[in-house]
C-alpha cells in the first residue's frame, strides 16, 4: 500500500488548492511519457490531453472523435484501446480518451481504469490517499 500526499495540480500551483494527484508513465510501443494524473472518483473513464498523446506517438486524429459531456460543459474526445500504465511498480492496460482542447498536460484517471485495479481511500482530513492495487491473475 502506498500513502500520497494531497499535492497542487501541475500548472495550477498558484490556486493553493490541494488534490489526489498520482505519478504515472504511459507506455506505447517504445514511447513513454511520465506525467502526473488527477484520481477522480468522478470521472468515468480517464482521460489524457493530445500533447501527452502525440508524445506517445498515438494517431489520435485518425480515430473517430465523439462528444461528452462533464459538469465543465461539452468536450471531443478519441477512444483510445489497451494503453499501458505504470503506477509504482504496478503496471496495466487500460482504456482511456484523448480529450481536445484541454490543459496542455491534463490527465485523470477514473472509475473505469484506476478504480478498477485499486483500492483507493481517501483521507481528506489529512490531505492524503491511499492506493492498494489489487492482484489480478
């Protein structure tokens, strides 16, 4: 089990406002990119931005884009099939958008990718979470 200390977004540090945010390497083929992802108990599915994505050489462009929808408003996303995760030692595949128009190094993991692999507790009052991946066979 690992214990993470809430920390300030990348790119938002000046807000003074602490999240659950996660080390993660995606893996393509030869190409990784580490990035820092948002645990978000609401968030369906995870989602990254298209600079992460073209850094993992990832045609996004050729996928069909489809629409979503989220508290923020409307957003385009790519559907993107079995991209590999690398949390600590514990790595996985996952599925997960490439969104549009988003924060240059954007990236949050949800119910359907994260929650899935992990027990997840989250201690608000000490600005802390604790993740636990589970053994799959």
């Amino acid at each position: 089990m690992h214990t993470i200390k809430f920390s300030t977004l990348p790119g938002l540090e000046r807000t003074g406002v602490f999240a659950p945010v996660i080390p993660v390497t995606f893996k393509n083929s030869v190409y990784e990119f580490a990035t820092f992802a948002l645990v978000d108990s609401g968030a369906e599915q995870g989602l990254i931005s298209t600079v992460i994505a073209d850094a993992l050489h990832i045609n996004w462009k050729s996928i069909p884009r489809k629409s979503g929808l989220a508290t923020s408003g409307s957003f385009l996303f790519h559907p993107i099939k079995d991209l590999t995760a690398m949390i600590f030692d514990y790595e996985f595949n996952l599925d997960i958008n490439v969104v549009e128009g988003i924060n240059a190094f954007k990236c949050i993991l949800g119910r359907k990718d994260l929650f899935q692999k992990a027990t997840i507790v989250f201690e608000g009052f000490k600005n802390q979470f604790k993740i636990e991946f589970r053994e799959l066979n």
